[in-house]
C-alpha cells in the first residue's frame, strides 16, 4: 500500500463509479469533485467506447482524463488522445477467421463508431427484455450484415472487439484466439449472457494508467485505482492503492490492497474520503 499522497485516482465504471441502476450518484460526483479541487487528477477507466463514456463524465461533475476501451486509448477532457495501442489488420482478419468457423460474431469499436452485427443486437435485445432499458447511447453505433462490410473493417483504427455469441461457441472461439498470442482476452456475463471483449496484446487498464502517471510526472504510488471485475487486474496491481469493491468477486478483492464499500452504498465516495480527502484521519 502506497504511503505516497494520491494525485491521479482511476475509476473503474460499471460496478465501481456507477451503482447497479448505471447513474453515478450524488456522493460519488461530490467527493469526485472535492478530490479534483484538492489537485487529484481523475480519470474514467473503463472497457467502454469514449463516447459511451462521456456522459458519465458529465454526470460526475466532470473528469480530467479518460482511458476507455479497457486501456487501449487515452483522451483529455478537452478531446486530446495522447496513448493509443490498436488492433493491426492482421488482428482483425484473424478475428474474423476464427468467427466464421465457430458461428460467432464481432463487434467492433472505431474511433468515433461501433460496428456491430445481429448477434451482438440479439445480445442487447434480451438484455432490454431482462431490465427494461439499456443505458447506453446506440446513436454512434453502425450496423454490419455481410461479411465483405466485416471484413472492410481492418481498414479502420479499431481499439476493442467484444463477441457474442453461444456460450460453448465462444468457449471453442476464445481457445482458438489464445493459441495465436496475439491477444486479451476477458469473458464476462451480463445478466446471465456470456460475452468475451478483446484487444491486442499489452493492452490494459494498468498499462494505460501508469502511462497517464508517467505523462503527468507521477510515480505509481501516487495513484488510486478502484474497480471490482476481471477487467480492473492489472490496474488494482499497477497502482500504489488498489481499491477492490465489496461488491467484486473474492479473486479481485483479494489482490487489491484494500476493499471499501459496494457501489451501491458509495464505496467510491469512502474511498476517496479516506485515503485523499482524509488520509490521517
């Protein structure tokens, strides 16, 4: 554990900084912002796109960085990208190699679009069925239906894949995906339904922030991490405090350095409260 004063905290979205209803709340936004006056740069880290992210930028009042796409780029608040690690064209046909032969499918994150197919909406449809809503902003989203548009696409700066399909269909896939070596890879399940998110090799959240900590002349100890799913590893390893949440699984609690309270009952706030806003206390 760091015993460094904070300056850069990174802040994990769903199921870190946004409860389960996917709204930051007002205790988050207040010391978020209490911690920024005090000279704390925040940034959002998140699998996201940074248009998926944006808004909850806003509603935290705002934020001086974001690193999206599970650290594959980093972009300002005034829109400055200043890190990017992207998928190569070889990586996106091989992708589209291996989903063709195990029937599953793409979608696929731009620099300012995300391409996605049927199944990935099927995907979205049964989520909104077992919600009601989905919170996300489909404005920026593109849809693909012919494997000659799919394969267009290793053309274009792409930073993320996510993959939908069956779930033993994307096991076989992600097999196959890792015996290539050439990408990370983390399976996750949202409301039941199994998706598998994919950048380049190298790319994660850890690398992008202690990228950030060095481009603000930080060392790592003076930074904060709060996150709670697979995804946030490296980036509860990478920083001098990693902060799991109550409400992540026990393999991430027990590799982080301290554990605060669920997202629901403003874990992120008592973090902050008491390692940056009140640390002697």
């Amino acid at each position: 554990m760091t015993s460094s004063p904070i300056k850069l905290i990174g802040l994990d979205l769903d199921g870190t900084l946004l409860g389960t209803d996917s709204q930051v709340h007002e205790p988050e936004r207040h010391a978020l912002q209490q911690a920024r006056q005090a000279g704390v740069a925040a940034a959002l880290c998140t699998g996201r796109s940074t248009l998926d992210s944006a808004s909850h930028a806003k509603a935290a009042g705002g934020v001086d960085w974001i690193i999206t796409e599970n650290g594959a780029r980093i972009t300002s608040a005034a829109g400055e990208t200043i890190y990017r690690h992207t998928m190569t064209p070889e990586h996106i046909d091989i992708l589209l190699t291996l989903c063709g032969k195990h029937g599953v499918e793409p979608s696929f994150y731009g620099e300012h679009t995300i391409w996605y197919g049927a199944k990935c909406k099927a995907f979205f449809d049964e989520i909104t069925r077992a919600r009601g809503h989905v919170a996300i902003d489909f404005s920026h989203y593109r849809y693909v239906d012919a494997p000659e548009q799919w394969r267009a696409l290793s053309g274009e700066t792409i930073f993320k894949a996510i993959v939908y399909g069956d779930a033993r269909d994307l096991d076989a896939w992600l097999t196959d995906m890792q015996e290539t070596g050439l990408y990370e890879a983390e399976a996750s399940v949202f409301c039941g339904l199994k998706n598998i998110e994919i950048n380049a090799k190298g790319t994660d959240k850890g690398t992008a922030l202690l990228e950030l900590a060095k481009h603000l002349g930080l060392t790592a100890g003076q930074v904060m991490a709060c996150g709670d799913s697979d995804n946030d590893r490296t980036m509860l390893q990478a920083a001098g405090l990693g902060v799991a949440m109550a409400n992540a699984p026990e393999h991430i609690r027990a590799l982080a350095d301290v554990t605060t309270d669920t997202n629901d009952n403003h874990g992120v706030s008592r973090a902050i409260e008491r390692y940056i806003l009140q640390p002697g206390a």
